[in-house]
C-alpha cells in the first residue's frame, strides 16, 4: 500500500457523465468539495455530444426524458435548464412496418397510444384499451389482466421474476406472441438493446411499474438542442461557479490506497490526485478494471466483475426533406431502428429544420457492432424506407454511425440480482452509476439516483 500524508480534503469523482455530474452537484449543495476526472475530452458519458467535420452533430444515443424522471427534473430546476426539454404530446407510438402482422395488408401502419385523462395506471390502461391495430378485443382484456401484477401491486413483485426472460413471462401469464413481438419487443431493445428472449423480466417489469406509478410519468420529452449545449455544460458551468473542479483527458490508471482508505486515484499521464473520498461514477467496465481483484471477490462488488454490456449503433440520417410527420418517440417492431425520432422535427436546436434529421438506437447490435458503416446504413435504410417512403437513397445527404460496443449493463436473467449498491469494502470508496442497485431502470435517471445514494453515504462519514 501507497502511504500518502497529504490527502485533499476533495471528493474524487471519476467519470463526467450523468452520474459524476450529478454527484458533484449534491456535494456542492452541502458545501463540500469536489473533483471530477474524466477521461475524454468531453464530458457527458453517455449523454454526450459533438460536431462532426461538417458541423453537424453526433450523440453517443437517442434520448428521452421521462416525466417519471423525478430526480432528474428536480436538478435541472436547480441549475436553471428545465424549459429545455420539450415536452411532447403524452402519446407514444408504434410504426408498423408493411406486412409485419397478417393483421393488416399494404403500407405502414401507425398506431398512437394516447394516454387519457386518468390517474395512473388507468390512464395508461386507456391508451392500451383504444388501439386499433395491435391489440385486438380478446389481446386487451389479456393485457389488463396479464400486467395486472406489475400496475397494481408495489415493486417487489417484479423483483421477483429476474430468474425469467421477459418472454417467459409473457407466456406464463397468457398474453399471445403477436402482443409480444409487436408491443414489448421494441420497448426491450429500446431498454436495454437486448431481445425480450434474453431480457430478464424484472428489468421490463420494473419499467412497466414505475410508467404506471404516476400520471405523467410516461409521457416523454426531448432536449431542445444536443446534450452538450442544453444540459451538460450548463451543469458543468453551474458546478465551476459553486466551485467545483473538473479535469477532462484525467483517464484513471490505479486507485491509491493506504491503511483502509482510498487516498487517490493516479492517472493514465502520471498526474496523482488525492480524496478525502472516492466516488466511482465510470461505466461499469471501467470500474471493473479499476477495482483490485480481491475486492472483486467481496460481496458488495462482486457483481461489477459479473456483469456484462450490451452493444450498441447510433446512426445519424439527414434527409433533404421532411420523411415523417411525427415529433414523438417512435417504436418500430421487425426492424433495426426499434426506437427511432426525428430529431429535425422536434428541435430546432439541431440545425436541420429544412428536413427530417433522424436519430435510430440500432438495437440488437450484437452482430452489427463489427460490420462496416456502409453494410450497417444500407439495412437501417432499407428498414427505414419500409416506414418512411421518402426515406430514400435519393433523399438521404449523409448517415453517420456512432459505435457503443459497451453501453449500459445487459439485464439479462439473474443480473438484477449482481447490481451492486453504492458501498464497497472500502470505507470512503463509493460507487455511483445506472448499473448499481438503486432500484430503477438503467436510465438518466437512474444515474442520477445512485449519485445521490453515494453522496449521502459521503457526508455520512463526517470530518
């Protein structure tokens, strides 16, 4: 063990994501000092934004924001930036490719779930009951009846089904393959990038509990402009002004320890920084590499080392015109753009008013991840042009892909379960992340809950 004597009274926070941000945030509300190392350039994580060479701009992925989003919405009031989320009518809807079910011949067929007037869950169950496409009579009163467990019972109960996949559920409640690969099959790739045969039900479940827990919490927004310029810099910008240090291209080597602390961390460029805490707010990957093997072993982390990431593409296209007329979230069952929106549409903040500049989560991207850009556009494409007529080589200016190869963790079977808490062995080493147990869906919003719970745990340790 490193002896250091001369240990910052700073919190260490590595990661600029959400989750760092945010727990920079907390501590500044409580007057205490903090630090952020992270290791790109840019902060922002998987909220993060640049130009392309031609000035456009590229995300790291599609973004919602929920009005479930409690935590989230309660620190953009904070800082100031709440009026950039644009609120979008409380509906959500399905883009139904030609021929996908033999319920319907010939085009696309677009179906839009509004969500009534009604407390929750009912007014969920109201939008479900007024489809007209993929429901029928007999699929509504299943659904009401299979979901019946997750819209009216607490949380605990879909806790308990994360040795099943979603699939598995499904049948066993008696809901049918249509209402399976039509309705739910979106929404998982859209979750977590992974199939609802390979999903666990608890992760679908606990999404499907928290949508139905209030009126408004399904009802989705987008920023008003890219992340980097609507919510990450005005809330770096806000955290310098209160104080707080953040150093980009700091890209953590080795955590410090002496005794039984976590004294620092040294960095890839030879730079040591010194913590009276450590809060690990880095993907769950990074923290895997960071964290020395026998602490691996430990229970309270022992699940960093277990879980895995699911892959995934975020694919950019410009068009020369307007190819959809929806500004909402769009779920395509069947195709490699399961969760898509026009972007163009929706925001002036992107500079592409003229046409529709679509933003796709490519989902399952298990196979696509190592294709190249021209093979994986190509089938985005012809996919998108089964939806959007005009979507069309003729019409595209230009597609561009962005690669996660690890995103979030996969919610496969028993990972709900290896999802760590905030604590480690270590007494004043914390950690922060979408991945921890913070008994939400990986989401914003679930980064910005674990920062929370680690921060708490932060100025519970005292002078």
């Amino acid at each position: 063990m490193e002896q250091i004597d001369d240990a910052s009274n700073e919190t260490l926070i590595l990661g600029g994501g959400p989750a760092g941000l945010a727990a920079a945030k907390y501590l500044a509300d409580a007057g205490h000092p903090a630090r952020i190392l992270e290791k790109r350039n840019i902060l922002g994580g998987k909220l993060s934004s640049w130009r392309d060479r031609d000035g456009d701009w590229l995300e790291s992925g599609l973004h919602a924001f929920f009005g479930g989003y409690t935590e989230l919405h309660a620190l953009l009031a904070d800082v100031g930036i709440s009026d950039h989320i644009l609120w979008q009518p409380h509906t959500l809807t399905w883009a139904l490719p030609p021929n996908f079910s033999p319920r319907w011949n010939g085009g696309t067929v677009f179906e839009e779930f509004h969500f009534v007037d009604m407390p929750a869950p009912l007014n969920g169950v109201g939008a479900v009951l007024s489809s007209r496409y993929i429901f029928n009579t007999i699929e509504k009163m299943l659904f009401a009846t299979g979901t019946l467990p997750v819209l009216f019972r607490n949380h605990g109960y879909a806790e308990h089904q994360d040795d099943l996949t979603y699939a598995q559920w499904h049948r066993k409640r008696g809901m049918t393959e249509h209402m399976l690969q039509t309705f739910f099959a979106p929404m998982a790739l859209a979750l977590n990038f992974t199939s609802v045969d390979n999903i666990s039900a608890e992760a679908l479940l606990r999404v499907m509990a928290y949508f139905a827990s209030s009126k408004e919490a399904s009802r989705a927004g987008f920023l008003d402009g890219p992340p980097s310029e609507r919510l990450i810099e005005p809330i770096a910008d806000h955290l310098r002004g209160r104080g707080v240090t953040i150093e980009t291209g700091a890209a953590a080597a080795e955590l410090l320890f002496s005794d039984d602390r976590c004294v620092g961390v040294r960095t890839r460029d030879g730079r040591t920084f010194h913590g009276r805490s450590v809060i690990l707010a880095a993907p769950v990957h990074d923290v895997a590499k960071l964290l020395p093997p026998d602490m691996l072993r430990d229970p309270l982390v022992a699940g960093v080392a277990k879980l895995e990431s699911s892959p995934v593409i975020n694919g950019h296209f410009w068009f020369d015109r307007k190819v959809s007329h929806f500004t909402n979230l769009m779920f395509s069952p069947g195709t490699l753009l399961p969760v898509h929106a026009d972007l163009g549409q929706a925001s002036d903040g992107y500079g592409w008013s003229k046409g529709s500049f679509i933003e796709v989560c490519i989902a399952p991207a298990d196979d696509l991840i190592g294709q190249d850009d021209d093979t994986v556009i190509e089938r985005v494409l012809t996919d998108m042009g089964k939806i959007y007529p005009d979507a069309t080589r003729e019409h595209l200016v230009k597609a561009r892909l962005v690669r996660i190869p690890k995103s979030v963790y996969r919610a496969k079977p028993g990972a709900e379960r290896l999802r760590p808490g905030f604590r480690t062995p270590v007494r004043n080493l914390f950690l922060s992340g979408c991945y921890t147990n913070h008994r939400f869906p990986a989401s914003i919003e679930g980064a910005v809950r674990s920062a929370r719970y680690a921060v708490e745990a932060v100025l519970a340790q005292g002078d």
